[in-house]
C-alpha cells in the first residue's frame, strides 16, 4: 500500500543534525505512527514519505523552512528573574513551558544574570538541518474517526 493522505504510517526513524550526533531515534521502541498529510510530522519529512510503500528505506535530508523553521532572533528575551518566583534554581539550558497567543510553548534559559533571564522561545531544533534514516514499517488506511480527529488511534497514537 502506498502512502498518501489518510493512511496511517509506522516507520522506524533515526534523526542525526549535521554534525552526525543522534537527536532522536525509534530503536528499540515501537515505531513511530502517524496520519499522513496531516500535519503529523514536520512538512519535509512528510513530503518526502509520499508515494512509499512498507519496507521501503529511505534517507531524507531536511532543511529548517521545511523542518522545525530557521532561528528568529525576536524569540530571544529578557525576562524578570521574578517571573520565575516558583523555581528554586535557574541554570541555562533549562526548559520552562510558557503560555503565548497561540498556545504553550516551551522556551530555553539561555543565560541567568542576579535580575533577569534570557529565555529562548525558538523550537530547539530550529535552524538545524535534519537527517533522517527512516525504514517502512507499515501502511494501513485511517478510520473515519482517525480522519475525524486529525491524528493516529491506538499503537503508537494517542489512546483517549
Ligand atoms: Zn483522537
């Protein structure tokens, strides 16, 4: 079966930046499930999945307008080292999730001085370009309800 909007797609995957180190990997997991042409997945890995079929290996090179979006500066602010009131210790490196106009989102303390803390809304994946080794591992059709829902039900999928 070939992948095309509302199938439902396992694949096992490995992503490496381009230095070589992995960020993220399915092995020794459960593969990864998604509903294809949903918006599941970031849009480069999705296009490049089109028309595969189960078993197919792949390599996929991503680049950040088409993955997790280039860096924006704007993203990067001082904020009160009060706002932080319920936090014992504030280090770099550390996430918080925030609440902005289009949801939560998770920022990265980037620097700490004694009255504020530059915090970094940016996805910590933007600007990076990706690598994806991704193998196949199934292709089913989604039900109604999967369609109706926007995402993947039961293995691999959300359970609700
Ligand atoms: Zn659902």
């Amino acid at each position: 079966m070939q992948i095309s909007a509302n199938k439902v797609v396992s694949i096992h995957y490995t992503l490496k930046n381009d230095a070589g180190d992995v960020l993220d990997s399915s092995a020794g997991r459960e593969p990864l499930a998604y509903l294809h042409g949903a918006g599941n997945i970031i849009p480069g890995l999705e296009k490049a999945l089109e028309g595969r079929s189960s078993g197919d290996k792949l390599n996929v090179t991503v680049q950040p307008g088409e993955g997790y979006g280039e860096r924006n500066d704007a993203l990067i602010q001082d904020v009160p080292r009060s706002a932080f009131e319920g936090a014992d210790e504030i280090q770099p490196g550390m996430q918080f999730h925030a609440q902005g106009p289009q949801g939560m989102f998770v920022v990265t303390v980037r620097e700490v001085s004694d009255e504020s803390v530059k915090v970094d809304g940016n996805h910590p994946l933007a600007g990076e370009v990706l690598h994806f080794d991704v193998e196949i591992a199934e292709v089913r059709d989604a039900t109604a309800e999967e369609q109706e829902h926007g995402h993947v039900h039961g293995a691999g999928g959300h359970d609700h």
